[in-house]
C-alpha cells in the first residue's frame, strides 16, 4: 500500500513538473508576443512571471533590462543586466547595453573594460563595437576641444 502511494506521490509531482516547464515556456512566448507588440506594462508582468517559474531564465532578465531602457529606468535596467550576464556570462546583447549605459555616465574605464569583453565574445553584433569605439572617439575630440 505504502508503494503505491509513494508512486502517485511521484506521478503527481512529475506532472507538476512538467506543466510548470510548459506554464513557463507559454509565459514568455506570450511575454515575447507583448514585447513585440510594445505592449510593455502586460510583458514586464509577463517576463517577471516567468521568472518565478524560471528563475534561471537569463532571457527574460534581458527583455526586462529591454523594457526598462525603454522606460528610462537605468537602475532597473542595469540590475537585469547583471543577473542576465551572471546567469549567460557571453550575452553580448546584454553586454552591449551596459556598455551603452556607461557611455550615457561618461565611465569610459568601464566602457574599455566591457568592450575587450564585448570583443571576446561578440558573433552577431560585432559591427556594434565599431559603434562604441566611434563614440568613444567622438568623445575625446570633444574632451581636446574644450
């Protein structure tokens, strides 16, 4: 009796398991579908979901920081880009914006920093880091001029 118990004890929690995987994974494709829509109040609710189903889930950090870019809240913005880089660490989206970030407080050191880190592990965006680089640039002739 009691092994038949523990195995719908089992059953029941394998189940819930995988409904949570699937609840979470349906959560941030509609999250992503608002995202997209600019619908962002109904996809930072969305996203933050998620994380509770998810909590490892660097993706959604990232579209919050997204989100909070869009909303000017750098702080915010900020924090979900350093939880997104603990958790993928090469997210050169992630830190790409962060680079941007220190640009817009004049932390060039941080923004050298970023960008040999940027340069190691680019794929997608690399043609951004001549971006940065311009900005940087443009900065030290506005530095020499006044």
């Amino acid at each position: 009796m009691k092994t038949i118990k523990n195995f719908f004890i089992l059953i029941f929690l394998l189940f819930m398991f995988s409904v949570s995987g699937q609840t979470a994974e349906k959560i941030f494709e509609e999250a992503k579908k608002n995202f997209d829509k600019k619908d962002y109040e109904k996809s930072k609710f969305l996203f933050q979901r998620n994380i509770v189903f998810f909590p490892k889930d660097a993706e959604s950090y990232l579209y919050l920081a997204k989100i909070y870019n869009n909303e000017e809240n750098i702080e915010e913005e900020k924090k979900n880009l350093d939880t997104t880089l603990l958790l993928e660490p090469d997210n050169e989206e992630a830190i790409y914006m962060l680079i941007n970030i220190q640009l817009g407080k004049s932390n060039f050191e941080e923004v050298n920093i970023l960008m040999n880190r940027f340069s190691n592990v680019c794929k997608k965006m690399c043609n951004k880091s001549k971006e940065i680089k311009k900005s940087l640039q443009d900065f030290e002739a506005n530095e020499k001029t006044n």
